[in-house]
C-alpha cells in the first residue's frame, strides 16, 4: 500500500518528520493557515460584513471547521459534490455558487435539502427554479435560492435587469423556494494585478450590480443577501460596500496568482503562504539544471508556473518536463543539490492543485502534526 495513512501516519508527531515525507506532496503550514482565516475574519467583522468563504480552493471539512469557527456564516461550494462531501462532515451553512440544472443534481439538491442545515442554492433561469421546486415537492423539502447575475462573462447568471425580475418573480410564485437575495462573481477582475486598475473595474461593474438591485428593489423584491467578491477584490468590495457577505477563498493559501497582485494599494501582502507542494531531487547530472519529481500530475498549469520557496535558490527557474518530472534551472545548481535533497514549492494556481491529491500534510515548521482528507476531491458534479 502507498497511500498518505500507510505512508506518513507514523511520521506525525515527530520532531522534524518533514524531512521524511514521500514526495511530491500536498503540505500546509497549520499556523499559517490559522493567521489567515483570523485576518479576513477580522477585515470583514469591522466592516460589519459577513464572510462566507469558498470551500471550492480547499475542499476540506477541516478547514472549513476552522473558518466557522473563527465566525463566517458558512461556507461556498462550486458543486453540489462538494456541498454533500462537507455537509456529511457537518458543515452548516452552505451556498451552492454555480447553477444546479442536471435531472439528477436536481434530484441530490433536493434531497440535501432536508438534511443540510441553511443551505442555499444558485439559478439563472426560470425553468431550472421550476424543475428545483418540483423536485422539492417529491423530496418534501423547501430551499432558500440566490440569483445568480451575470459580470459580463457570460459564463452564469441573468443577463439583464429585467431578467433578474422576471426570475424573481417566478421564484416568489413557487411555493417550495424562498428568494434571499443575489451573487455577483466579477472572476474576470480578481487578478488584475494593479491595484488601481482592478479597482476601477470593479466600480465600474458595481455600478451594473447596483442597477440590478434596483431593479429588483423596485419589483417589491427585499435582499437581505449580497454574496459576491473574491480575495483579489476583498478590499475594494469591502470599501464599496455593497455586499452583505464575500466568498473569498484563496486567502487561507495564497498561490502565486495571487502573490502577483496587489491586493492593498500599498503593496502589502496581508495573507500569508501557506501552502505548498514539497518535491524531491531525482536527478542532477548537468550543472544548470536539477530535476525533480513534480510535475504535471503534482501542479497546476493554468496559472503558469510554480516557484521555488526553500531548498533551491529562489531565483531558480521552473520548468515543467512531463508528467512527473519539472526542473529547476539556474547558474550550477547542478553542483549545489543532489539527488534526494528536498524543496518546496509554492503552487501557481491552489484550487485546482489541491483537487490533485488525497490529503493535506498539514506541519508546524519540519514536523508533521495531522494528515488531513481533501475531503470534496474530485467532486466535480
């Protein structure tokens, strides 16, 4: 057996176990993590916002417990997937982000219902809303529902003022749904990397959003939810202040898309990284170049490359080399490091590099405190 359990199970506890870890691997610094889940619950808490964070980056009833805890009023999942695998784990409070339409996520939607304490659900469309209320009328349940608006991506959402009226007014006349509000996701903005720019974008697309609410104000519709926003735009839509609550997710990790930005106006970075992927040396017969074992199946590649951490010099440059190899180039680095010598490296896009392993390998400096499930992993409908 080679799972993480059998693996690493004995390794926990010990002092400096890190070092023994079968590489590649997921690792999170728990200290790290817990700073930063307290600094967006405390940015939001003195606006008076709520903070509602995005299980899709972690996908980890353990973290998600951590979030609760240090206050958010719950937690978003992408897919109805994620949202059974955290509610199983006791997760309360759950906002389902994009649209559930297939015949069958219907049906487990419905079903969900009667057990999962607060949870919510997306729509887009009047016919979906329709087929939702009747499979809650099999199922006996009932669903609070957020309009989903379109930022101009075309990718989910109403597509007009009058859209979101028209849905609403459909919801209010289906006796199973229960209208809380809307969502307003501008994904397209949260990595402009200027701060200055992204902020004139997100203005400029609040303003649309404000003209909706309008909208749906003067139909008679009262929205006591505004849920939107990410960690790219946390600060700006905080200063706006037209949500009730954000969806940040990636603040509690921080990869480099991320680390890109500037997230303040200052070019202060107010969270920390917590995540990596530690790899290992397999081979260095070449100067320039030392190649390690984590490659395409260990990182994501839509947000461009991994960077070097710790165990290699920093301005070393990363190059993927296949399914399981990348390597690290740089002047006789090949002198430097041998095979077995261990690095880290910070991931460049989390989400959908987590969505690659079993467990979190979660440390307190060199040692191994806890292997944690990536419990929604691969829950992708």
């Amino acid at each position: 057996m080679s799972d993480d359990l059998t693996l690493h199970g004995h390794l926990v506890g010990r002092q400096g176990s890190r070092v023994d870890l079968n590489t590649p691997v997921l690792v999170l610094d728990q200290g790290t993590l817990d700073r930063n889940i307290a600094t967006m619950a405390a940015l939001t808490a003195q606006r008076g916002t709520g903070l509602r964070p995005h299980a899709k980056t972690h996908k980890s009833v353990d973290i998600a417990k951590r979030q609760l805890a240090a206050g958010a009023l719950g937690v978003c999942c992408a897919k109805i997937g994620e949202a059974e695998a955290l509610a199983d784990g006791g997760i309360r409070g759950i906002l389902i982000t994009s649209p559930v339409a297939a015949p069958r996520a219907i049906e487990r939607l419905a079903a969900l219902a009667k057990t999962a304490s607060g949870l919510m659900a997306t729509v887009d469309h009047p016919a979906v809303a329709e087929r939702i209320d009747a499979a809650l009328a099999e199922a006996g349940a009932s669903l609070d529902v957020i309009i989903d608006i379109d930022p101009g991506i075309a990718r989910t959402g109403v597509k007009s003022p009058d859209a979101a009226v028209e849905l609403a007014q459909r919801i209010a006349a289906l006796p199973r749904l229960t209208l809380r509000g809307v969502q307003y996701y501008c994904g397209s903005q949260q990595h402009i990397e200027s701060y200055a720019e992204r902020r004139a974008a997100i203005i400029e697309r609040t303003d649309y959003l404000k003209s909706v609410i309008a909208a749906l104000t003067d139909a008679g519709f009262a929205l006591e939810i505004v849920t939107g926003s990410g960690t790219g735009t946390h600060r700006i839509d905080l200063d706006l202040g037209v949500f009730t609550e954000l969806q940040a997710g990636s603040y509690v990790f921080m990869d480099k898309q991320y680390l890109d930005c500037d997230l303040t106006g200052d070019g202060s970075i107010p969270f920390e990284t917590a995540l990596g992927v530690d790899a290992r040396v397999v081979s260095a017969n070449h100067s320039g170049l030392v190649t390690i074992d984590a490659g395409f199946k260990s990182l994501s590649t839509d947000g461009g490359v991994a960077v070097v951490r710790r165990g290699a010099p920093e301005t070393a440059f990363f190059a993927f080399m296949g399914d399981e190899h990348s390597a690290l180039i740089a002047p006789d680095i090949g002198k430097q490091l041998a095979p077995g010598d261990p690095v880290t490296l910070t991931v460049p896009h989390c989400d959908p590099t987590v969505n690659l392993y079993d467990h979190y390998h979660v440390v307190d400096g060199d040692t191994l405190v806890a292997i944690w499930p990536v419990s929604a992993r691969g829950r992708a409908r």
